[in-house]
C-alpha cells in the first residue's frame, strides 16, 4: 500500500502455555514501526505463525507486565506477552 511505511525494526514478543507450543517457541520477533497498537502486532504475528490465530482473540496482551487492549501502543522497547486462556486445576 502506497502509505504504508516499512518495517525496519522487529520487536520480541514472550509467548506463555498454549502460544508457545502451538509456536514451537517461547520467543519470536515480529516487524514494528513506531505508533503500532498491540492489534497490529497480533495481526502480524498470527501471520508469521499461523497455528496462533485460534487461541489470538480470547488470549491477553500485556506491555511491560500489564494487561492491555488491542488499542494499547507499543513501544520499541516495551516487553510483549501472549498469554492464553489456561485450565487445570
């Protein structure tokens, strides 16, 4: 898209339980660019890492240890978590 700025820098985002398994990791970077709210991020991840889409909508997001919403902005240094749904007991 014409205004569509390029990704130049990647972020890294912590993957918790399900995420991680269904990723094959506890880590993975996706693109960023400055002002990019956590839906875009979860957009970019769920297309790097298909397996994730799922479990994405009823998961929670957290910035630097916080739960936010999809509207949340993250930072370049922010520290990213997915965390699914869990069960047990």
């Amino acid at each position: 898209m014409p205004n569509e700025k390029p990704h130049t820098a990647q972020i890294e985002i912590r993957l918790f339980a399900s995420a991680a398994d269904k990723a094959g990791r506890r880590i993975v970077h996706v693109p960023w660019q400055a002002g990019d709210t956590i839906g875009e991020v979860a957009n970019r991840l769920c297309s790097q890492i298909p397996a994730i889409a799922p479990i994405i909508n009823s998961s929670r997001w957290a910035i630097d240890m916080k739960f936010v919403s999809y509207k949340a902005i993250v930072d370049f240094d922010a520290e990213v978590a997915l965390i699914p749904p869990v069960s047990g007991g």
